[in-house]
C-alpha cells in the first residue's frame, strides 16, 4: 500500500457535529457504530449523555448545540455547558452576533454558517476566531444535499471562509450535522466535497482533528 495510503488510515476523522436522539433520530450505539464503519475514530455528540459501555478507542465529546435567541442567554448556555464538562456549538447569526459569540469565554465553535445571513462571516470575525482560537465550521451536508443556486451560495460562502482562513489561520472543525445515519459520508467522500470549495488535504484532515486541540476549553472526552 503506497505511504499517502497508510497515512490516510492513521489519521484522526472526528466528526465535528453529530445530533442525537432526542435532537436526531439515532441512538449513540449506532452513530458510534456506523461511524466507525465509515473510518471515523471520534465524534462531537449533541443532545445525549447516553453511556457506551464497550471500550473500542472511539472518542466521544460531549456538546451542547446552543441556539439562544439572545447573546444573554448564548452566554448563559456558554456557562452551563462549561460546568456540565461539554463542548459549545453555536449557531451563527447575523456578523455583530457573531462577534460577540467569537469573543465569549467558553465557546468552542461557531457553526451552522450556511443558514446565516449574508457577509455574517467578516474579517473582523476571522480576527476574533483566530484570536480566541474558536472554531468555524464547515457543514458538508449542504454540499451533498443541495442543488443549483442554493448549493452554489454555499460553495461561495465557503471560498470566502477558506479566504480568511488562508490569513487569519483560525482552527476550523468538519462535521455532517447529522440528524439520521443517511446523512454520515466517509472521510475520503466529504473530502472530495471539500475540494470543490478550494479546501486542500492537510488543512482537511487539520479540521477533522482540531476538535482534540480544542476540547482543553471544557475537557469533554470519552473514549468508548
């Protein structure tokens, strides 16, 4: 097997967002297992404190998917997932809420940019991720699921990240935002969507692994 290959097996796939019962329709057991069978070796679970009993080296961080209809209650859920040992993802607003999610102790990353309002993602919120080492992440499903003008937006907002990630190196995570196990794709698929938006493969595989260098904020890890 050539060396790039043995490389690809030996990397950390952690999917950056994955919803669980009661937030999607599948159980931890299954994500994990449906998971590791498409090469993933970890995942960000939002929505269950559900216990994997068998030890299998698969890397589970506990999230809480915050949504607050004010920056008030943003920081209070900020706080809670901190106590709790979670991670925080929150959904992206309009580019003066998201300054202030950047700069928000706690935080881990800013997510769900594709559903945002348009020019949410500025340089002075690129300045403020990379400063506060928040993530912004890069939801696939849109790219898998989406057609024409629609997925087109998409591909263009992402161009535009990638721009500012090019010079503010901000950490950026990966994720399917997976709701039911139709959504999950392997790595080498979201991969070859990635590359349509510019994203080369060493920054790829620095998403699917940023995660582990991010979860000192709130200590969240299992492995099951």
């Amino acid at each position: 097997m050539p060396t790039g290959a043995n490389n690809f097996f030996l990397m950390s796939f952690i999917d950056g967002c994955v919803f669980l019962h009661p937030l999607g329709s599948h159980s931890l057991s299954r994500c994990v297992r449906e998971l590791k069978e498409l090469g993933f070796t970890g995942m960000v679970a939002c929505g269950s404190s559900e216990n994997y009993p068998n030890d299998t080296g698969f890397k589970i961080f506990n999230a809480r998917y915050i949504r607050g209809p004010s920056q008030r209650e943003i920081r209070k859920e900020v706080q809670i997932a901190l106590r709790e040992g979670s991670l925080s993802l929150v959904q992206a607003g309009e580019s003066s809420v998201n300054r202030t999610i950047l700069t928000t102790p706690g935080v881990t990353t800013l997510c769900d940019l594709h559903l945002a309002p348009k020019n949410a993602f500025d340089r002075v919120c690129a300045l403020n991720a990379a400063e506060h080492q928040v993530a912004i992440d890069f939801r696939v499903t849109p790219l898998r699921e989406l057609r024409g003008t629609p997925r087109q937006r998409v591909i263009r907002l992402y161009e535009e990240i990638l721009h500012l990630q090019n010079r503010y190196e901000f950490p950026i995570t990966i994720s399917s935002g997976a709701v039911f196990p139709g959504n999950f794709r392997s790595p080498r698929a979201t991969e070859a969507l990635l590359s349509e938006v510019g994203m080369d493969r060493d920054l790829i595989h620095e998403g699917y692994k940023a995660i582990q260098n991010l979860s000192h904020k709130s200590e969240p890890v299992r492995v099951v």
